[in-house]
C-alpha cells in the first residue's frame, strides 16, 4: 500500500482553532481534509437543527405543502409510491406517518416481486380504481414521464419527491422537489430520498403554524457615530426575502428620502426585541413626528428561549454561535434573525423536538443510500442517530435486539453493517412491504415478528448471493478482458433481480471498472444494475440506449434500468460499440490516506474524543486513519484456523505509556514474513469502540504497517 500525507497550511490550522475553537489537532485533520471553509466547519460543530436549510428554499415547497393541505382538509385519498431500497423504504413510511397524523386517509405502493422500479401504468390505473386523488412519489418518479401524464389524464396530481437525476424532460407533475433538479433553488444536492420527504414533512408542519404565509419585517437601529444606523430584513416563510441599511444624519435627511422608512411603510408588522429603545432611536434619526408600530418579542421569546432573557442584542451577539459563520459577522440584526428562527421552531415543537423524533429513519436512509456525509447531512444523521440510541421508535427495538444493539452508542457503521442490510433484504427479495409494514407497526409483538421475516430475508438474500458470486465471477472475468479492462458485463438469467445492485457492487469492488448486471423476470423483461468508480457518469452512460429501456434512472455512480428481452441483444451490441471509443480506466495502487502522525503523548484514551469528533463518517467523510511511528508489536494471536483463507490475527501494540488491542484482518501470511513479535513498525489504523458484555474498550484496526526494512525497499 502506499501511503499518502496531504501537506496542511498551518495559516488554516491557526485560523480554525483561534476562529472556531477548534482543538490544534482537529484544527489540522480539517485543514488536511480541506474542510476550511465556514459552511463545511458549521456541520462539524453544530447539532440544532436551526442550522438546516429551510425547506421553502425549493422553489416548488409552497405548492406542495398548500396541495397537501387542501387533501388534508377535502378528506382526499392520498397514496404513497416509493423504491424498495432502504431510502425508498424510510422514505415511504415517514411520508404514510405523517399522513396519518394529520388523519388523511393514506395508502402506499412499494415495487413487490419482479415489479420495476417506480411508479407504473398498473399502479396508476389501480390508484385510479381505488378513488385515489393525489399521488406522492418519494425516492422516485422525476422519470414517470409517461406514467405522471397518464394519472394526470385520469384526474390525479401527482407531487413528485426524489433524489435522482432528471432527463431533458420534466415530468408533469403538480409539484416536484429534487435538489439535482437545476434550478430548484436548494442549495445542497445530495439528500437522500428520506432527505427530501424530511423536507417536505418539516414545511407541512410549517405551513400548519401562525407564520406561514406572513410576511414580518425584523427591526434593529443602533447609535453610530452621531448617527442612527437602521437594519431592516423582510421575512417570509422563516427566509430573508430582501434587506436594508441605512445610516442616517439625524436632521440632515428628511424622511421623505429615507429608503430606510420607505422600507419599513409596509403593511406588516414590524418585529423588535426592545420597542422602547428602538423606538428612541428611530425618532433621533426621523424626529417625533414619525409614527412607526413595533411589536416587541421579547417577552414571547423568553417564553420559549429563557436563557435570552435580560440581554441585549449586543450582548447576544457575543454568545451566538450561529454568528461565528454568518457572512454579516457580528451584525445584530442578524443575531435578532437567528433569534425569531429559533424562536418559532421552539414555539412549535412538531418542527424542534417532534421533528428530531422523525430524523431516526433519515439516518438509516441515508447512510443505507451512500449520501455523501457533508453539509446539512451530518446534522441530519447526527441528531438521527442519537434518537436511534434513545430507542424511542419502538417499532424497531425488536429487530435492534436481534442485532444485538440495544443500549449501545451506535454509530454509522452500526447502522451500515447492521440493519440497512436486513432492511434492504426485504426489497431484493421482493417483499418491500415487510420492512414497511414493521416500521409503521403499532404494536410491538407484530413488529417483533416482522422483524424476524426480515432476518430471515437477509440469510437468504446472503445464500443466493454467494450462490451467484460463484456463477458470475468466470463471466466477469471474461467479460472484463474482452472489454480491454474498460467494463464488466454480466448476464445471469437465474438470477434474482433483486441482488443485481449487490452484485454489481462487489464486481466494482473486484475489478475497479465499471460494472453491469443484468437479470431475465418473468422471461420476458431484463432489470439491470450498475454501479462505478466516481470518475464515470452511470446515468449518462444509460442515456445512450434509454430507447431500448423500459424505464431507467440513478446517480452518477449507481443506476439501473429495465428494457423487454427482445432488446437485449442490441442493447449488448450497441454497449460493446460505445465501450470501444471510451478510454481505460486508469488502474490505481490501493493508498491509505494518513490524518495525521500522533506522537507518543498524543495517543492516550482521550484520543477517540478527535475520532468521534468526525463522526458520523460515511461518503466523502471516511473514518480517520491515524498513524503511530515506532510501535512495538508485543503479542501476535491467530484468530481462527481458516484453511480457505487468509487468517486474521489479533495483536497487542506497545506505544508510549499504552498497550493497545488490535485486530488486522487477512493478515496470517505477513507474521513471520513481514513481522513478527517484538517487531518495531509503523501502523496506519482506525481506533473505534469494542462492546462486549455492555463494556466499551478501545480498539485498533490496522490497515497497514510497515517496518524500517519496507521503508528503506520503498514499500
């Protein structure tokens, strides 16, 4: 392996302690990250949701959440399409939930067996038939194009909710929000589907609330020198719509020419957090004549925010930590903005604390759906996490059970090792809905029984798995020559089509190229999978043939289609053509990514304070590997006698005033060759948590090391 040390400006590394707090080793973990910039700092460091992007800031949000407030208020039938992956799945329940707690009448329609992915025709002709007036689609549907035109035809809207890319060509949908749609006016593109319904669930609630729809104007006028500086910030729907600022000569302006008071003319109120004293001031600058209604909050903040209370805003500005990455700096008013933000989530719960309660299933979708572990992200997994280790959804207490997870601080690898795949199990296998129908389970003793069927799913997805590994691998291999090591094509048509996706991950694992896989339903029809390095676009590859393709959809590294059988042998044609003008992927050595070199002093227990400081880890964000130079290897054991493979071993690493349990995986062959106890090495590992018997230790897990003979060879 080799290893690789990004150099560091220790300008960023000084910046970001003195700026934000930050420890000096963080400080230069984020540095060598490239995470420098305030936005990226905010989500390391921040868990209040008043951080998160509002949602009205899709241009269609207003739209949807007014449709479904009149289905809601008309007593309409609503029904739910979503994907049988994991998003798709914690997609459909938060939406069906949320319908039913606010009493709609609401159904839901999961791809069951060999159906394709997404909405269909029969699916739409059967919504019709059962008096449905509204469809949701979540985790797919921006590429229903014909399947959205014909619900329309039968008088159903259709409000589409996904995460994918679009095609040229828009569905026709009532409403639709995407944040890979262009244009859409969200700011962060890489929610999940979960994500998304998130979204649309915290502007419903908004919606319901008294500030929905009502335009404010936020006030703040302070003394400048021998002037009045007014601040003004029009407020819709919680979202700056326009500013001003004006500093004003008192006497020397009259208020006719004031864009300040021009400004402040407009028929709403005029929000302040002490009326007495804005009012003093707007009369120095404007004279006693002029006569401006302010509403003074600050009673009613101190309601809900006590530990506001008796302090000015300048004094404010001093403790708020949303102040350290405004692009105002220190500015008041925009500490009064933050302030009426904070105030209206905690007035209502349902959009605070009851909304937290919903981010459990957000995480799951989104660690299980690869989303990159940046921006509003980390908070959404963070704060979904912790209600996962709260256990408070108790519809799944019974499958963490099974999983041995209960009362554990869980993390995302929990979460990707654990459960994502009994959940996914169930859609691969084609029952969707037994993960559904456990997830929005009531009752405790049937979601316990669910929670077994999915257990018992994922063993024989995994069986078939394996199964088809040992069939696919000579094809691949093949196949992956013949293609000049540009692409792997595999087709099986014994095989499930719901462990395509499974499959073609682990064949993208195998050969680094990019890897399809394609399955026969029902002799008549492929569904097909793909998956990429980051370097090769998987939805623009499958545009090339979306003629041939019944539907098709996906991500720039993951996607799938389905097309009739009759096409498959053009299809096949016409990908070897294309696969020969494209260039060769361009084999890489594996490389370990060091964080950072800790001497001696540095590595006690209180180190995984930095490591859990980076969680939670996923895309884009992976786990720290740190390094220790000049480790003495104490103690080698091999973990199991293994005879078709590798074994692993398990060592006891003396460094500084510590010994340190490790596990190296596939690591057998290297004792005695490479090192040997007593050896004096260098580790690049990842420390984590070890629970056993409801104790937590310490653990290392090596990834690679080295001794003074590799270095000298250059290895």
């Amino acid at each position: 392996m080799f290893w690789k040390k990004s150099p560091v400006s220790s300008r960023d590394v000084k910046r970001l302690h003195e700026q934000y707090g930050v420890d000096l080793l963080c400080s230069s973990i984020l540095a060598r990250r490239g995470q420098t910039e305030s936005e990226q700092i905010k989500f390391f460091l921040e868990n209040e949701l008043t951080f998160l992007h509002n949602p009205f800031l899709f241009d269609d949000m207003e739209e949807v959440v007014d449709r479904l407030n009149v289905a809601v208020a008309e007593g309409e039938k609503i029904r739910v399409f979503g994907d049988r992956d994991v998003d798709g799945i914690t997609s459909t329940v938060l939406m069906v939930q949320e319908f039913q707690r606010l009493g709609v009448e609401v159904s839901y329609k999961l791809p069951d067996g060999d159906e394709p992915y997404g909405m269909t025709i029969d699916g739409v002709e059967a919504a019709a038939a059962d008096g449905i007036t509204l469809i949701v689609t979540v985790d797919c549907g921006i590429s229903n194009n014909a399947e959205i035109a014909h619900a329309r035809s039968l008088g159903i809207d259709t409000i589409v909710l996904d995460h994918h890319i679009s095609g040229e060509e828009l569905p026709p949908a009532l409403a639709i929000i995407d944040p890979k749609v262009p244009g859409c006016g969200y700011p962060f593109s890489h929610l999940a589907g979960c994500g998304v319904a998130a979204k649309v669930i915290w502007a419903l609630r908004f919606s319901q609330t008294d500030f929905y729809h009502e335009d404010c104007i936020l006030l703040h006028a302070q003394p400048g020198h021998d002037t009045v500086i007014i601040q003004a910030i029009r407020v819709e729907n919680l979202l700056e719509i326009d500013r001003v600022i004006e500093e004003i000569n008192p006497g020397l302006l009259s208020p006719s020419q004031s864009k300040a008071l021009k400004f402040l003319s407009c028929d709403v109120p005029i929000l302040v957090l002490d009326a007495p004293s804005e009012l003093a001031q707007l009369r120095l600058a404007f004279g006693k004549a002029v006569d401006i209604h302010l509403v003074d909050m600050r009673s009613q903040m101190e309601n809900v925010m006590p530990v506001i209370k008796g302090k000015s805003l300048f004094a404010l500005s001093n403790m708020s930590r949303a102040m350290k990455y405004s692009v105002h700096g220190r500015d008041e008013l925009q500490v009064l903005y933050t302030l009426f933000i904070a105030y209206c989530m905690k007035k209502y719960p349902l959009l605070d604390t009851g909304y937290e309660s919903i981010l459990d299933l957000v995480a799951i979708g989104t660690i299980a759906d690869l989303m990159p572990m940046e921006d509003e992200n980390r908070l959404l997994v963070k704060r979904g996490l912790k209600v996962l280790t709260a256990g408070t959804r108790q519809a799944l207490l019974p499958l963490f059970s099974m999983q041995n997870l209960v009362g554990k601080q869980l993390s995302t690898s929990d979460l990707s090792w654990q459960i994502s795949p009994i959940i996914n199990a169930s859609g691969r296998m084609g029952k969707p809905s037994v993960a559904a129908d456990m997830l929005l389970s009531p009752d405790l003793s049937h979601a316990e029984q669910l929670a077994g069927e999915l257990v018992r799913l994922n063993k024989e997805r995994q069986k078939l798995g394996e199964e088809a590994w040992d069939r696919m691998l000579p094809m691949a291999k093949e196949s992956f020559e013949s293609t000049g090591s540009k692409l792997v094509v595999v087709e099986d048509s014994s095989l499930s089509r719901g462990i395509t996706g499974v499959m073609a991950s682990r064949l993208l694992k195998q050969f680094n190229a990019p890897s399809l896989v394609l399955a026969t339903v029902g002799g008549s029809r492929v569904s097909a999978s793909m998956r990429s390095p980051d370097d090769f676009n998987v939805r623009e590859f499958l545009s090339l043939f979306s003629d041939l393709f019944l539907d098709y959809g996906g991500h720039v590294c993951a996607g799938g289609f389905s097309m009739d059988l009759k096409n498959l042998p053009v299809f096949k044609k016409r990908v070897m053509e294309e696969i020969d003008q494209m260039d060769c992927l361009e084999a890489e050595g594996e490389t370990v990514s060091i964080d950072c070199t800790l001497p001696q002093a540095y590595m006690t227990p209180d180190i995984i304070k930095v490591v859990e400081f980076f969680e939670p880890y996923g895309e884009k964000n992976p786990p720290l590997v740190l390094l220790m130079e000049g480790a003495v290897i104490e103690d080698i054991q091999f973990m199991n006698n293994n005879k078709g493979g590798a074994q692993h071993v398990r060592l006891t690493i003396a460094f500084g005033q510590y010994k340190w349990p490790a596990l190296y995986w596939k690591a057998g062959e290297r004792v005695g060759r490479d090192f040997d106890k007593d050896s004096v090495v260098d580790i690049a590992f990842r420390l984590g948590r070890n629970y056993f018997r409801n104790q937590s230790t310490l653990q290392l897990t090596v990834i690679d090391l080295k001794t003074e003979a590799d270095k000298l060879s250059g290895k």
